[in-house]
C-alpha cells in the first residue's frame, strides 16, 4: 500500500527521482481542507448545471438533494471549461511546483476530469493515459487530486510501479466486466496482479503519475460516500499535442492539439494561438466515454 510520498527507506529521495523510478509520486496535504472543501460545493454546482452546460448530463428533478444529484453523475470531463474555481485549480501552486520538477520549466494543460463515483459506481480497467492522449514526446503526467479519502473500500486507484519505465504501450481489447467504466483495457504486459499496489491517501493530496504507467481503479465497494477527484492532465509545452488528426495541408508532424491551458513557463507554439475545440460533456456509464 502507498500512502506518502516516500519511505523509510528512501525519505531523501527528491520527488523527480521518486517519479522517475516508480512513474508515481504523492503529495501529502498539497490543498488546504478549506480548499477542497470549496471544490466539493463546485462538484455539486456543476452537477447541477449551475456553472452551465453539460453535454449528456441526466434530467434532474427540481426537489432533488445534493445527494441525490451527486449520484447521477460518474465523470464529468472538461469541468475547468465550466468552472474558474477548477481552471484555477489546474494551477494550483502546490501541483505546478511538482509537475515542473518532473515534466520541465514549461507546462500546460490539455484536459480536466470530475470524478463523483458514488458506492457502486465503477472503476476503470487497467490503461495507460497515453493510450488515450498521445504526447509526442512521451511528457504526459496526470495529477489526481483527491477530495475525499482515497481508499481501497471506495475504489483508489492501484498501481503497477516501474511500468512506464519501458515506454511502451501495450495492446488494447474490448470487456465486458461490469465492475469497470470505459469499454476498454489493456492486456499483454509483464506485470501480474500481484505487482499492484493500492494508493490510498486523504483529502487534499494529489497523486503525480507518468502518461505510461499501468493503473486501474476498482468500483466504490463502500457502503456510502463517493470518490470525488479532480485528475488535470500536463505535458511540456515544447512538445506537440497530436491529439487529432492533422488539419487540410497539415503534415503528420505538425498535428497540434490547441485547446490548452498554460500552467508554467512559456509556449513555444503561442503563434498558433488557442481554439475551444472540446465541450465539457457526462462520460456515459459503461458506454466506452473515454476520450479517444
């Protein structure tokens, strides 16, 4: 089980070599408990539609609680579209300090997820973000910020540590497993179960983690309470975002996603200037909504 960011074996390890060697690292308390407190009523103003529209969202009843609008909802992708409180979020001091030791001097952002997961709400089979969100030069790091306990009873996620270090992306297939959301998993690598490790921490640490590791979060087994995370996704901003096919004209090579967020540094590519190409949308329960 992991539950800080170093061990009594290694406490002097720096963070960048902790993320180099294991592909993981946490951040004990890295949001204040006010902060996450203000982010769990966000979660609850966005659910409700309060901060504006979100694609494929459930009608909700006028008289329904927190609680029963909160349960309606698994993974509400693009949320710092809606919200200035998360886009600030996304640059939250504690996590650009971290992410600009393990990626570089120059980072942005290219995606925000909402994470409710009420008990019996699934998890994910085991990925890589990568898979997903192809950096070109392999920078991808996501920082998943818990706002609830993080536990192996409400569906952490485990981790295979040292698995990004072969860089490589391993085959996919479709499932049928109903204890997991996204219709797709990976297979293949030389990792057993038996290698994974449970992250469990509390409210307010993020977990720093390497666009290639292998990881899987189990359903919310719990008896009551949620999930909640707030997960951006970074990569250096030297590197181009092939995350759609090249425009008319457009080499391979020059493919660039450009609905970023800068969080540190400069942009290189600022001449090609920022385009609102993606919607903030509800991810389908087991519709295979991972974005692709």
């Amino acid at each position: 089980m992991v539950t800080g960011t170093g061990t009594a074996a290694d406490p002097d390890r720096t963070l960048s070599a902790r993320f180099a060697r294991d592909g993981f690292a946490v951040l004990d308390g890295a949001l204040a408990p006010a902060e996450v407190d203000r982010l769990r009523a966000e979660t609850v103003a966005i659910c409700r539609g309060e901060r504006g529209r979100v694609g494929r969202a459930p009608a909700l009843e006028a008289d329904w609680d927190d609680d029963a609008v909160l349960r309606r909802h698994l993974c509400v992708h693009y949320p710092h579209k809606l919200s200035a409180l998360v886009r600030d979020t996304l640059c939250h001091p504690a996590v650009v300090a971290a992410l600009t030791q393990v990626i570089g001097p120059d980072v942005k952002a290219m995606q925000s997820m909402l994470f409710i997961k009420s008990e019996g709400k699934p998890g994910q089979a085991w990925h890589q973000d990568e898979f997903f969100i192809p950096t070109r030069d392999r920078s991808l790091t996501a920082a998943w910020i818990a706002l609830d306990d993080a536990t192996v009873e409400n569906g952490c996620l485990w981790v295979l540590p040292g698995s990004h270090r072969p860089g490589v992306l391993y085959p996919d297939r479709e499932h049928h497993d109903p204890r997991y959301d996204c219709t797709v998993e990976l297979y293949g690598f030389p990792y057993a179960e038996a290698d994974a490790v449970p992250v469990e921490m509390p409210a307010g640490s993020v977990l720093l983690f390497h666009g290639y590791l292998l990881h899987k979060s189990p359903p919310n087994s719990g008896r009551h309470g949620y999930r909640r995370a707030l997960v951006g996704h970074y990569m250096s901003a030297r590197s181009l975002l092939p995350w759609q096919p090249p425009g008319p004209g457009e080499h391979m090579g020059q493919a660039d996603f450009r609905d970023i967020v800068m969080v540190a540094g400069q942009d290189p590519y600022a001449y090609k200037g920022i385009a609102a190409i993606r919607e903030p949308y509800l991810r389908p329960d087991r519709e295979g909504g991972c974005d692709r």
